[in-house]
C-alpha cells in the first residue's frame, strides 16, 4: 500500500514547476466541519453552503478523498440572477504572502456531477487592506470538468497583474472564489492545494525524516521527530499500521514547522500495538521516502497517570514551544516573536514541574531559567515593571494597544509569582542556582509597585505609558484576576506600598456579595461566579488554605465559585448541546466568534474551556477529573493535540479551537501540580517577605484547607423545582462512608420512586434532575436516609 500512495501522489504533483518559491493558501483543514481561515459572502437569491456560527465558513469535505492531505473545501452554490456569492480562503492563521515574484495560481477542481467550463466560479484575490482583484473567469484555462476526478487548474498571475487593480501584491490574504455565470443549477466542487508559486524546473525533494519515535497513552499515541530546517518543506505526512506493519493508513498531516503529532486512536478500541512512519513533503507535496518505522501501544492509565499525561503535554508549550531566543512563552501558538510576560511566568512555574515530574532534569531547568533572566535583564521595564508583550528577540515592547505600550502592572505580578517561586526552588548550592537567585532577587526589587499608585492614590493602576502616560486609567480594583498584584505591592521590600490599599484599592469597590447561587454561598466576587480564571492567575502561587481575611477564606469561596459554575453549566439554563456534570468551564478562551470572557448567565454562548475545570482541581477534584475523562477519552480526537488540550471548544455549534494559549495553558500544569503536591504554593510561600505582608494586611489562621466539607458526617439536601421545564433539582452532599436512598413519597406514604441508591466512598456530591412532567399537582415529600440519619424535603408542584 505504501508504494500506490507514493506512486499518486508523485503522478498527481510532478506537472508542477520546482525549485520554486511556494505560498499555500489551502493544503489542508485542520478541523473537518469548517475551515476557520475563510471568509464567505451571499447576496439573494443566488445561494451557498455556508458554515460557521455567522454561516461566514468555507465547509470541508472528509466523505470524498482529498487530492492530497485529509480532507478538502466543499464550493456547493446556485447562482442566480440578481444574486452574488464568494468564497475566499486563506493560509493558516490568515498569513499573507509577498506574491510580486511569483508566475501561477494552481488549485485542484473535483465535480462531483461535472460542470461545463462556462459554468465554473471566478477567481480573485485580496491583500491584507480587504481590496480585492477583478474577478476573472476561470474558463478560459480550464476545460468540461468531467465527474469524479480531481483536475488541477492553473492560471498565470500576470492576469492579475496586468489588470491594473489598486492591490498591494506584497501582502496578498486570500485567494477567492465568486458567482460567474446565473445558471440557476447547484453545483458542487471540492477545492485542494491552492497555492501561488514561482520558478520551474524539478522540485528538490525532501529529505527523509530522522529520529521518529512514538509512544502510547491510554487513548493516544504521540509521535516526535527530529525537526528539518529545509525551506522546501511544506509538511509531514504520517502513516499508521494496525497489522504488524503489512498495510499503512494515512493518519494526518503536520505542518511544515511540526515536529510532532498526536494520533487519536480510541475509537479504534484499547490497548492496541500500532506501528508508524511518515514522510516528508517538499514544496509541490510529492513525498520523501518513508521514515524508520517504530511501534507503540495503548493502556489503560490510572488517574495518577492521567494527570501526569495532561502536565506533560502541556509542559510542550512552554519547552518546546519556548520562543528561540528569550526562552519566554508565546502569546499563543500563531503568535511568531509575541512573548507574553504573564504567561510567561506561568511558564516558569511549568518548569518547576517539569524538574520535579522528570520531564526535563533539573540542570536542563536551571539552563533555561538563566537564558530567561539574561533576556528579563534587558528587556524593556517601565519603572521596572514588564509591558504585557514584547519581542522575543529584542525584549523591545510590541503594544497590546495603541495607548498599551509601558509598563502592565498585572502582568508583571503574574512574572514575580513565577520568579518569586523559582527563588525558592533553585536553593542548591552552585554557582548558576545561586545566579539564578540574584537575578530574580534583581528584578523583583526593581519594580516600582508604589509607582503605581500614581501620585500617591489609594488604588493601584494597571498601566502607564511613557508616551501616553495614565491615559489607560485602569484602576485595578476587586474581584477579578488581579489579587496577587496586591500582595506582592504590600510585600516588596523596596518599593512596597502601605497594606491599607489592599482594602481601600483591591476591596476597595463592590467587593463583598453574600448572595447564594445554586444554594452556594459567594463571599467576594461577581454573581453566578464570572469567569474562573479569576480563580486561578493569583493562586499559581499564592495558597489560599488554612488562611482568611475580614472578607473570606478564599479557598473556600473559589471552590464556592466554582461549584456554582459547574451547577450552572449542569442546570444549562440556555440548553446548549454538551453540558453537564462532565462538561463543564466557562472562562476567557477562543471561541467561535473570537475571543470571550465566557461566564455563567451573562456571557454564554455553549463555549467550553478546558483550562476552567483543569485549573480548579485543587478545589474541585473529583468533578475536575471527571470533566479531564470526558475531555480525553471521549471528544479527544476533537479537543486533543501534541500540546495536551485545545484552548476551547463549541458542541452546540460544532466548533473546536485547535489553538493554544498561554494564559489558559499555565495554570493546567500548574494547577493540578498544587492539588498533587503543592509545589508552586510550598515555594512561593516559603519567600520571607510573603508572611509579614500577610500579617500586615490582616489575614489570620482559618483550619479550613483542603477537605470539601467540614465535619465527618454530614448530610445536605437542598431541591427546587423548575415549573417551566417541569423539572425537580436535587443537590445532594454527603460526608462520611455510608450506604444512603433518596425516594420521594405522596402525602399518603406511597412511593413514588427512588431517586438513588448509593454508597459516599467518603465524600459525595451530586445533581439530579428528576422529571416531573407526569406528577399531578400535589405536595410531596423527598426523603434521603442512610444508616445513622433521615432527612426530609417538601415540595409542591401546581400545574394550571
């Protein structure tokens, strides 16, 4: 089978020119519903397929064989008179390209009932300012496209040189598709390999693939290889054997910068012996030979396992995908030289862990750590505090926006708790642990926290500019994601401020809420919970057990929270596909629509994000494992890469991100290392300037730490009943191991059923939802009983 796949591939590329400079702008989808780097248009009556919350989305094509890679654009229209349609699509991550030196646009048709030349679409382009080329028929470089085979096009570009458009050809977007003749007919063609070269002759091939190896999880396996700098690469392909090597599928593809792949393989069952090898691709996609052919195979792993496999993949992001030069995490995986200072000290905290977990050794830790604090050393700080982005080559600020170009106080905090954790972790006696320290001790003493107040305030500020100075005017005030920023002001010990600001500034401004959502209580923060990175930038480091101030004991109310955000997503008032007790998250995270603060009632539109319940394992860790199962074992394929988890998904809508970012990826790894060993919050806490602030601003000691529920046995049982959707909820808490019932009887002592029949292994908390649809209006009685104990709720349904 290797040798046909080889054969069709060479046969299908070889009239292509080489040695050519190559700009992709479809080879493939990386998901199989839309192809999210596409834009759409429709005019009436004229129709097109569309995808895509906003139906603004090229469709993909998986059900017939892509010309080359897993799948392909799906053009299904019907134009009319009077109507009008296009279909553009881009490069990955929209990625424009200087076409001025090139000769042909080429792409593959496939019709899938044949369609007369004078039939097909036009073609155009658009530069990066949205101006578009004349629209010129594809007809005359093409023939009848004949059904069932893929035929490739090829149009030289001085026809859109020479048209005299006002396009800027050194940053052209997309390539696109529009309405030609008004047929009135539907037609559908499948689109592959769109890209615009240059030169002729042979095309180099590709070296073969070095250093391929492979190892199994529990539902995936993942594959690394040693990484080519050729620039005539334009990917990867990656073949899977399930018969000890006789016959190989294609799996995916990787692009040409990967040097890594996860093949999902649970739907094919468990505990399966595979065997792999891939192949390179040069710039007209004809394939290198094949690479040395490893083996792996999938077990069952423990909850232990699984943990530590969900820390590893994510520590990807922040080693692997470290930028070159600073050592710093990027912004997000598309963003090139963008680092970001917050996530950047996430990513410190993520090589604590990696030390301690043996993903990397402690001297490879101690070797990043110092290029990072040489970087940190001189990169741009404005009163020593950190711009939110900067370039990872030069450390010169890249502005967040156009009056966001000085110092971010926040992000800077994220930076110190990283460093300030690092500081006590790096306590070995050598000369570059001990270099590590002063540096860190360096630049935490060099930032001007009181600065900040600017003029002396009572409040902390965000931003300032050297250029626009406070135009920002940001006041950083409670509850949202910025409490550390606060202690760590009252904790310096060179440019501390006074400890009264962390009541007049952070608590300073509707701060205490006391209302109960859910039948759980919120001490401080925003009703229905908001957003629950809240709950965890600020706690990477700080640990919120076993202490309170005048306000709350804030391991309690984040664990408060985030219950009330995991019953909210159960209840799922606006009936998106998906929630439930193993679905559940809603934080800031890409989402169909962009980028959202994703939060309970107010901002919900079916988002989930993996980092929400990932990040609160230290407060919820049973319903966190079971959401990391869901995630992992079932939607996988969907949610899963080579860096652990994708930043978001979308069920109702059928959207799943396949981005990564920083922010939403440090506090999974570090996290649940806090909930495993508490690491992050043994060393941050152990810095000497850490308890005096804490004493100074009036924490004291509170035995509440890690136990769900106080007491060793405790019943609760709270239920509503929801007239409109004829639903009885029921929240059941049990503490202790014991056997229980939940039945719910008529006024005559009938039963009427039972609701649950369980045993609490120790601690058991649960939601049901029971429907009422067929009780006639009536009081009733729910009764939980268990060995040593009875308790009794009434409820009345009245139906009209």
């Amino acid at each position: 089978m290797r040798s046909i796949c080889l054969m069709f591939v060479l046969l299908a590329a070889s009239i292509l020119p080489a040695g050519a400079q190559v700009f992709p702008y479809f080879q493939d989808s990386p998901t199989t519903n839309y192809y999210d780097y596409s834009w759409m248009e429709l005019t009436l009556p004229s129709y097109l397929e569309r995808m895509g919350t906003d139906l603004r989305r090229f469709p993909v094509e998986t059900a017939v064989p892509a010309q080359q890679g897993m799948n392909s654009l799906r053009l299904h229209w019907q134009s009319k008179t009077g109507g009008d349609w296009v279909a553009i699509a881009a490069g990955l991550n929209w990625t424009e390209h200087d076409l001025t030196g090139t000769d042909t646009l080429s792409f593959y048709f496939y019709s899938v009932e044949g369609i007369a030349k004078e039939n097909l679409p036009t073609v155009f382009m658009e530069d990066i300012y949205n101006v578009k080329t004349t629209k010129h028929p594809i007809t005359p470089y093409a023939g009848d496209l004949p059904a069932g085979v893929w035929v490739r096009i090829a149009i030289p570009m001085s026809l859109f040189f020479d048209a005299g458009d006002p396009v800027d050809f050194t940053v052209i977007k997309t390539v696109g598709y529009g309405q030609n003749l008004a047929d009135t007919l539907e037609h559908t063609l499948f689109i592959d390999d769109v890209r615009v070269f240059a030169g002729n002759g042979i095309f180099p091939p590709a070296p073969v693939p070095q250093g391929l190896t492979a190892e199994g999880y529990d539902s995936h396996v993942f594959l690394q290889w040693i990484p080519d700098p050729d620039s005539n690469l334009s990917g990867y392909e990656i073949y899977q054997s399930a018969d000890g090597g006789l016959t190989f599928q294609l799996r995916g593809i990787a692009g040409k910068d990967d040097s890594s792949y996860s093949d999902f393989v649970r739907d094919e069952g468990t505990n399966l012996s595979l065997e792999y090898t891939i192949t390179a691709l040069n710039s007209a996609n004809q394939p290198s030979g094949f690479s040395d052919t490893v083996a792996a195979s999938t077990y069952d792993m423990t909850d232990d396992e699984l943990l530590t496999m969900v820390q590893e993949a994510t520590f990807r992001y922040f080693w692997d995908f470290a930028h070159p030069v600073s050592g710093l995490a990027r912004e997000r995986n598309t963003s090139g030289d963008i680092v970001a200072i917050g996530g950047s000290g996430f990513g410190v905290m993520a090589i604590l862990v990696g030390i301690e977990r043996g993903f990397i050794t402690r001297q490879q830790g101690v070797e990043r750590m110092l290029k990072i604090l040489n970087f940190l050393e001189n990169a741009d700080r404005f009163h020593g505090a950190f711009p939110h982005w900067m370039d990872g080559n030069t450390g010169h600020v890249i502005p967040f926006s156009t009056y966001d170009n000085g110092g971010d106080l926040v992000e800077t905090s994220y930076m110190m708790q990283g460093l300030l954790t690092a500081r006590q972790y790096f306590n070995q006696n050598t000369p570059d642990e001990q270099a590590i320290v002063n540096k860190i001790t360096d630049l935490w003493e060099s930032v001007d926290w009181n600065w900040y107040r600017r003029n002396n305030s009572n409040v902390l500020y965000w931003h300032w500019s050297p250029n626009y100075q406070w135009t920002m005017n940001m006041p950083i005030r409670g509850y949202n994601e910025a409490m550390i920023v606060y202690l760590l002001a009252v904790a310096s010990p060179t440019h501390g401020v006074p400890a009264s600001l962390f009541h007049t500034g952070w608590a300073g401004a509707s701060y205490m809420n006391g209302k109960t959502f859910y039948y759980i209580k919120i001490d401080v923060g925003p009703d229905w919970s908001g957003p629950l990175f809240f709950e965890h930038y600020s706690f990477l480091g700080f640990d919120p057990r076993n202490k309170k101030d005048s306000y709350t004991n804030y391991f309690r109310n984040s664990r408060n929270l985030t219950l009330i955000d995991r019953a909210y997503c159960i209840d799922n008032p606006k009936s998106f596909e998906g929630y439930g007790e193993d679905c559940w998250g809603l934080t800031a995270s890409d989402d169909p629509d962009g980028y959202k603060a994703h939060e309970p009632m107010y901002v919900d539109n079916g988002t989930i994000t993996p980092s929400a319940a990932l990040s609160s394992m230290p407060y919820t860790p049973e319903y966190s494992l079971q959401v990391l199962k869901h995630l992992y074992r079932d939607l996988g394929k969907k949610v899963w890469g080579p860096m652990g988890f994708y930043d978001a998904f979308n069920i109702h809508v059928d959207w799943y991100a396949t981005s990564y970012i920083a922010i939403d990826q440090g506090p999974i790894i570090g996290m649940i290392e806090n909930y495993r060993s508490q690491l992050l919050w043994n060393n941050f806490m152990s810095n000497p300037e850490i308890q005096p602030m804490l004493d100074s601003i009036g924490f004291v000691h509170d035995p509440f730490g890690m136990k769900e529920i106080e007491g060793k046995n405790k019943e609760e049982m709270t239920c509503f009943v929801d007239a409109f959707r004829n639903k009885l909820v029921i929240d059941i808490r049990i503490q202790g191991k014991k056997a229980f019932k939940v039945n719910i009887f008529d006024t005559m002592g009938h039963n009427i059923g039972t609701i649950l029949d369980a045993f609490s292994p120790g601690f058991f908390e649960k939601r049901l939802t029971v429907n009422t649809g067929g009780f006639p209006s009536g009081i009733y009685l729910l009764v939980l009983q268990s060995d040593d104990h009875v308790m009794t709720k009434k409820f009345v349904l009245v139906r009209k």
